[in-house]
C-alpha cells in the first residue's frame, strides 16, 4: 500500500509538475506576470517570494499549477502583462507548452534509461534467466543459467524452441529435459501445469535477458523514436476509443495509481517507463479539442484569430461547461471501470 502511494504520487506529481512548468516558463518568456507557482495542493508549507513571484510547496504533493495575472478577462489586476492582453500567438505558446513539456518528458527518460541502463532484449539462445519460485521448474531442480539441451529427446537449440515444446506439452503429463550446467548434462523431469491468467502451459521459468550498452548520441536518437512510436500507437488506440466506445477500458486515478504501486514492484527503471508513457497519454489528451482542455483553449484561441476578436465571455462560459461536464463524466467512467477492476475481479 505504502509502495503503491509513494509511487502514484512520484508518477501524478511528476507529471504534473512538468506541465505546468511549461506553462510557468513560456508565461515569463511572454512577458505575462506570473504571481505564484506551486509544488502540490492545499495549504502552503513553505514560500519564497523571488521578485514578483511566490515559488511554494504545499501540503498535497500531486502536481502544481500557475497562478497567471489575466486568465479572466473580466478580473485582470496586471494591465499589458495580463494573459488576455498578450497578442494571440503569445497566448497559444503559453496555452501549448504544457502539453509540449509532456512529451519532451518522456524523451529525456527514454535517453536516461538508455544511455545509463542500456537495452534489454530476450536472449535467442535456451537459457534459463529465472526460475520462478514454487513453479514445476523450480521443483524439478532447474536453475537460472542452465542451458536446454533436449526436451522429450528432441534436440533444443532456441528458446523459441524449448516454449513452443512447453506450449504444446499436455498439462500435468511429465516432460523430459536435458540441461547443461557448469558443462555437466543433467536430466530431469518437469511437470507442466496449466496457467489460468495465460491460458497456457507453464512450468515456470523465463528466458536469459541480455542488456547492450547505447553511446551518448544513439540514446537520443532511439529515445525521440522511441516516444515517436509510442505517439503514433497511442492516436490509434484513441480512435478506436472514439469508433467503439462501449469497449473502450478507461483507467482513471484509481487505476494509474493501482499500476504504478504494480509496475514500482519491479523496479525504478519500470516506473519511469510507465511515467513516459503516462506522460505521452496526458499530453495527447490535454490536447484534444474539448474545452476546459489545453485543446479547447487553443481552438477558442484560434477563432479569435480568424474573428480578429476574443469569443463572447457568456459563449466561452457556456463553452467550458460542456467541457468540465464531458471531462466529468468520463471521469465518472473510468472510476466506475477502477472499482469494477479493483473490487470485483
């Protein structure tokens, strides 16, 4: 539980944070008074006033956000510094670059994690790389390290190999294997047991694991396509969410954080990978053309630009109700989908 917590807060927070830096940096770089931006929700903790800027940590560390002079036209105090009054170009940069920092985020984990973890592809060759506790392997003795020699007399030279004999070996009937270790051959006798989650054999053991080292360069290249591909699978799964609603599976705050408590179990190099991919989700998402979404404000930004005037304040209030109703129901979805999840299966 206390994994799970630690991990959904350094996944949202991170998140977050760096989004909203986006907007904090491209505001001051437009010349837009900035009056707060802050670490977290809820009470301050602690705040530092740099020029006309309070920089503060508060007490619920999820995230932060941007107090920036101007957002309500009605309610500017900062005159030519406020947001409403900077040229609509400026506003679309500002508007923007929270989205933007979502995916320059997962670049530089996927550089991280490359340059400094290496690549980790399976192993061609049969060789046991673990041994999973309490398995049929296990109790038959075999040990990560071991090479497959044979499998019910038949000659095993690649790992695809021995798991495709193990795939269409018969649930609980026997299976001979003979295994190398330190040079000496050994045989002995595995019993498959059927898997109901992979619905499929399984005896327990999965393949060597062989980890390259990537130059500074190569890190950065792989690492832009990397997030490229990611890109582009993840605009396809959103249109088949949009083509086929009633089978879409929506994960919502309870979900993620669920996930991330899973995916921190196995390691800290896992959990940034699962925060680059959330990044890239977050960042898709905020730009989507439904307002109260960084999206909807680049689109009601884009009518001022082609009207040569802002949208009517009642329209854009009207505007972002649909917005904030569409965005709550589908969080009431995804919810529902966490609970079913989470509580029923």
């Amino acid at each position: 539980m206390i994994l799970t917590i630690a991990a959904a807060v350094f996944v949202f927070g991170l998140l977050v944070l760096v989004h909203e830096f986006g907007h904090f940096v491209t505001a001051k770089m437009t010349g837009m008074r900035v009056d707060e931006f802050a670490i977290g929700f809820g009470p301050k903790i602690i705040s530092i006033k740099r020029g006309e800027t309070v920089y503060s940590l508060r007490a619920i560390p999820l995230g932060g956000f941007n107090d920036i002079a101007g957002m309500d036209p009605q309610n500017n105090e900062a005159g030519s510094r406020g947001y409403c009054e900077k040229p609509v170009l400026s506003r679309m940069i500002v508007i923007l670059a929270g989205s933007a920092m979502n995916f320059v985020l997962p670049v530089v984990l996927f550089f991280g994690i490359f340059f400094f973890n290496g690549i980790s592809t399976p192993s061609t060759e049969p060789v046991i790389g673990t041994v999973i506790a309490g398995r049929a392997a296990e109790q038959a003795g075999l040990q990560a390290g071991d090479r497959i020699v044979k499998i019910n007399g038949t000659e095993v030279t690649t790992w695809s190999a021995f798991t495709e004999s193990i795939k269409n070996a018969e649930s609980e009937k026997p299976v001979s294997i003979v295994y190398e270790r330190a040079g000496n051959l050994t045989e002995t006798t595995v019993t498959p047991a059927y898997d109901a989650e992979s619905k499929r054999v399984l005896i327990g053991v999965q393949g060597e694991i062989v980890t390259k080292q990537v130059g500074f360069f190569d890190s950065i290249q792989m690492a832009i396509q990397r997030t490229i591909e990611i890109v582009a699978f993840m605009i396809g799964a959103l249109i088949d969410i949009f083509s086929s609603p009633s089978e879409a599976e929506l994960a919502g705050p309870i979900g993620i954080a669920q996930m991330a408590g899973k995916v921190a179990e196995t390691g800290f190099i896992p959990l940034l990978n699962f925060a680059a991919l959330l990044s890239l989700n977050l960042g898709i998402i905020n730009l989507l053309p439904v307002p109260a979404l960084d999206g909807g404000h680049f689109v009601t930004l884009l009518f001022e630009a082609v009207r040569g005037k802002p949208i009517g304040p009642k329209a854009l209030m009207y505007a972002q109700r649909v917005g904030v109703a569409l965005l709550l129901l589908l969080m009431l979805f995804a919810t529902k989908n966490d609970i079913v999840r989470v509580f029923f299966n």
